[in-house]
C-alpha cells in the first residue's frame, strides 16, 4: 500500500490546487509557499530520490518547471524564479516523492537562501573534481 502524500494527490485522494497535467507530470501549488504562487512539480510515478526518474520525465520536470516560472513572471508580476530540489532529508526533503520546487521571485521579497561561500584548501578543488568525475564515469559506466 503506498501511503505517499503526492501519490495521493495525483490520484486526487488528497485536493490540491492543480496548475498543470500530463503524461509524465503534476504541477500544483504548494500549501505553504517561500512566496504566494510557489508550485511544486511531481513525476507522475513514484520516486524518492531524483536520481531514479527516467531522463524523459526529468527533462519534462525542468520543462515544465521553467515555463512556470516564466508564466510567474509574465503573469504575477514577479521579477525572478528559482529551480529548487532536495534529494534526501539531509538536504531538507520532507516528502519522499521527488518534486521541483518553482519558487517566484522579487526583488524585494524579503527571501534570502543564505549561501555560504567556503573556501578549498591548496590542491583540494582539483583533488575534488577528479574523485568526483572518476567516480561518476564508473557509475554512468555500470549504469547505475
Ligand atoms: P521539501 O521540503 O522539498 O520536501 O518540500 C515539501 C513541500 O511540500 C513543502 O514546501 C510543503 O509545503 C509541501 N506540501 C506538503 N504537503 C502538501 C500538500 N498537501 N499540498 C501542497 N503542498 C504540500
Ligand atoms: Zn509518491
């Protein structure tokens, strides 16, 4: 039995407030938005972690998620969007059914993410590029 909250949604168990439909994907405003019109954009299918949506239904998300964004701006007034996605709790996802976050923007909404700047040591950025680069060829290698 899945008992997912966005699951239910779609299966419109649950109500929401539906922006966009089709094939692959759901769009729907979220119930408590960083700024009012803030929409969350869902595979149709059940994933927990982005990693797993098939490249079709992924592309579509992004699709669907900017052309929001851009109806955001044309039509609500607002100056911006951010594209945001957390992949597991660490990250800050609190419901386990990838979704994209399309979060309309002003320029003097009042938000900020608080984006720290760190610094690598002498040597650590290159290191770092090349354990994560041979890292992911080995995984795209095996597929996964
Ligand atoms: P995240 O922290 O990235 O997992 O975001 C989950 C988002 O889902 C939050 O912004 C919630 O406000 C939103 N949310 C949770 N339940 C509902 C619901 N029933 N309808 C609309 N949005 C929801
Ligand atoms: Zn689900």
């Amino acid at each position: 039995m899945n008992n997912c909250i966005f699951c239910k949604i779609i299966a419109g168990e649950i109500p929401s407030a539906k922006i966009y439909e089709d094939d692959l994907v759901y769009a729907f405003l979220d119930i408590s938005p960083i700024n009012k019109g803030h929409v969350l954009v869902i595979p149709k299918e059940h994933h927990e972690s982005s990693s797993t949506i098939p490249e079709a239904t992924a592309g579509r998300m992004f699709r669907v998620g900017s052309r929001i964004g851009i109806a955001l701006r044309r039509k609500m007034d607002y100056d911006a969007f951010n594209l945001h996605l957390a992949d597991g709790a660490a990250a800050g996802q609190v419901v386990m059914h990838a979704h994209l976050h399309v979060v309309p923007r002003g320029v003097e909404d009042g938000f900020r993410w608080n984006w720290r700047q760190l610094k690598y040591a002498d040597g650590e950025l290159a290191a770092t590029a090349e354990t994560l680069s041979k890292r992911l060829a080995e995984d795209l290698e095996k597929g996964e």
